[in-house]
C-alpha cells in the first residue's frame, strides 16, 4: 500500500488523550540518542514496510493504524528508526508496531512486572509515539530520557523469558527507574537491594508498591501521581477510603489521564469509568473486565490516579505497614521498603 505524505501526516492523535479531555503530553529532554532526521511520510512507511517483511501480522497492525488515522509523523518518525536497513531490529520493530495499534493485548507474563507493563499499556493507547520512541531508544541506544528527566536504562542480561520483544526490554528499565537507585531489578520482575542499607529493612520486592507505580506514570506521563491507600478488611474507615477511591479513579479517567489499582497483590489498569463501574484490564491474562466499583475497591490495597482528580483524606495518604506489591498477584505481604526516588 502506497500512501501520499498528505495522507501519511494525518491527525496527530500522539497528542489527543483518548477517554476524556486533551493536552499535548510534556516534551521529553531531549539527548542526542533521541533524534532522527524524519524522512518524507511516504518513504518514512515504505521503509517500515519493508523493514517488517512477510510479517502478517505486523503487517495488518501497520494498515490498521494507517487506516485507524493514528500514523503520524512523530510516530513515523520512530518506527523508522528501527526500520533502518542492516539493523536487525525487525523483531523489535513488529513488536512495537502491533503494540501501539492494539495495547489491550500488551501482555506480562508470568512475572511481578505487572505494574510497568500496565503503565506502559497506557502509553501506547495515549501516546503511541512516545512508546515507540522509548523502546527505539533502549533498542538503540540503552538508554531514554523520560519526560520529567528520568533515565531508563536497558537491563540486556534481565530480559524475561515469555514477554514480548518490547515488554522484556521496557519493563526491567521501567522498574528499577520506578524503585530507585537502591535496588537491581531481575528477570522475574523481583528487586533486589543493592546493599545491606535496604529501605525498610526489606531486601527483596517482589514486584511494585504504590509509589512506584505512581513514578512510573510520572516518568511515562509527564503528570504528577498520587496514591490512595485503603486500611485493612476490619480496619477503620475501609468503607470511606473505598468510596474516595472510586472518586478519584473516576475522575483521573474522565480526564483523559492512568488510573491503576492493586487488587490481591496485582495492578490492574482502569480503562473506563462511570455509573458505579469500572472497567479494567488484566495485562497478564489479556482480561477485560466491567466491575462494580464498590465492590471491587472493597478488595483492593491501593490506587493510583492523576493528582489533582480528588481530594484525599490525610488518614488515606499513607501507605500501610502490610502493604502488598503489585506482582502477579500471589507477592508475599511486606512493609514498603522502596525508596522515594523524587528525593536525592
């Protein structure tokens, strides 16, 4: 299929927040690494094409963005980086392809990495351009700067067995940037502290804690996170805490920003919002689900959501001493260990 470059621009929905409201995401710093010197539209697809080969899957996804009006120039732009000849990034490159046209099926694995993949699924439903800037970046280069300045760096010896080409270079760097500087993430998605000074005394995290899943979608985002931590079962004020939350994941949506909540050790992302339900996607077993919100909040440890989407209680703003990390929902109970990466 040839496309003129009139048609191959299109609208730039990198910079329309889908499921509510818009704003043009943050601009990431910009490093030497991250340029490239854009190509016409036409030859820019006719390359990634090429590059994708008898991939028929890929392929189809290809088509499907172009038909869909989501191929951009600032996503061109990036899929031709790793569409240069003699590369050898096709495999990263089809994977990246088929990700940002359906992120739905973005999927985690059997692994504690189900907070990055969930943020990362986000990504590439709002801003399919700067997910695929990302994995080109770490492809390439090893490295990406992240719109609040933050560095990924890519984990090559932690690549999990079972994740995609994308998932298993993303998500390792996304998790050890999210937990801070005192832990080494491995291949099963398991930090690890990288001396006996470990926050909290708690050497191994399996998985991630509240707050650094809200460093994730600050680092992917370009938006300030915050966290609602809901008291035990039989703990004073669940109820309360239950009903702020549904509030404030309800309004994060509608605004067009992430929403995630932990719900028996695993971080589900909120892709609806609305009349006492929620709906909420698995990334491990590809499950979309519409739930009522109350009863579903009942059961949950904590949510993450846009700051600013609500006011919440003091009571609720600090995480428990048994809170759970989102893993893959079987993590042991621990206090949180991880440190505030914002502070160094």
């Amino acid at each position: 299929m040839r496309i003129s470059p009139h048609q191959a621009n299109g609208p730039h929905v990198s910079q329309q927040r889908q499921g509510g409201g818009q704003r043009a995401p943050a601009a990431a710093a910009p490093a030497p690494q991250d340029t490239f010197q854009a190509q016409s539209p036409q030859a820019a697809y006719q390359a990634v094409s090429g590059a994708l080969g008898d991939d028929r899957a890929s392929q189809q996804a290809l088509r499907g963005l172009y038909a869909n009006g989501q191929l951009n120039g600032p996503l061109l732009d990036q899929l031709g980086r790793l569409a240069q000849p003699g590369s050898g990034n096709a495999k990263m490159l089809a994977q990246v392809v088929k990700d940002v046209a359906a992120p739905g099926n973005i999927r985690q694995g059997q692994n504690d990495f189900c907070g990055a993949t969930a943020a990362l699924s986000g990504l590439a439903r709002n801003d399919p351009a700067s997910y695929a800037r990302i994995a080109a970046d770490l492809q390439l280069t090893g490295r990406s700067t992240m719109v609040d300045g933050k560095v990924l760096q890519a984990k090559p010896d932690k690549r999990p067995n079972g994740m995609t080409a994308t998932q298993g270079l993303m998500a390792p760097a996304l998790t050890e940037a999210a937990n801070g500087r005192r832990y080494r993430v491995d291949g099963k998605g398991v930090s690890h502290a990288a001396s006996k000074h470990a926050p909290g005394g708690d050497k191994r995290v399996p998985g991630t804690y509240a707050s650094g899943m809200e460093r994730m979608q600050e680092m992917l985002q370009g938006q300030s996170y915050q966290s609602l931590y809901l008291p035990g079962q039989n703990e004073h004020g669940r109820g309360k805490a239950a009903r702020e939350a549904q509030h404030a994941v309800t309004q994060s949506v509608a605004s067009g920003e992430q929403a995630s909540v932990n719900a028996g050790g695993h971080w589900y992302r909120v892709s609806g919002a609305g009349g006492g339900q929620l709906t909420v996607q698995d990334q491990q077993s590809g499950q979309t689900s519409t739930v009522d919100a109350k009863q579903f909040l009942g059961g949950a440890e904590s949510v993450t959501f846009a700051a600013g989407s609500a006011k919440v209680a003091k009571d609720f703003r600090k995480h428990g001493k048994h809170e759970d990390p989102g893993g893959n929902g079987s993590g042991p109970r621990s206090s949180n260990p991880v440190e505030d990466a914002r502070v160094r």
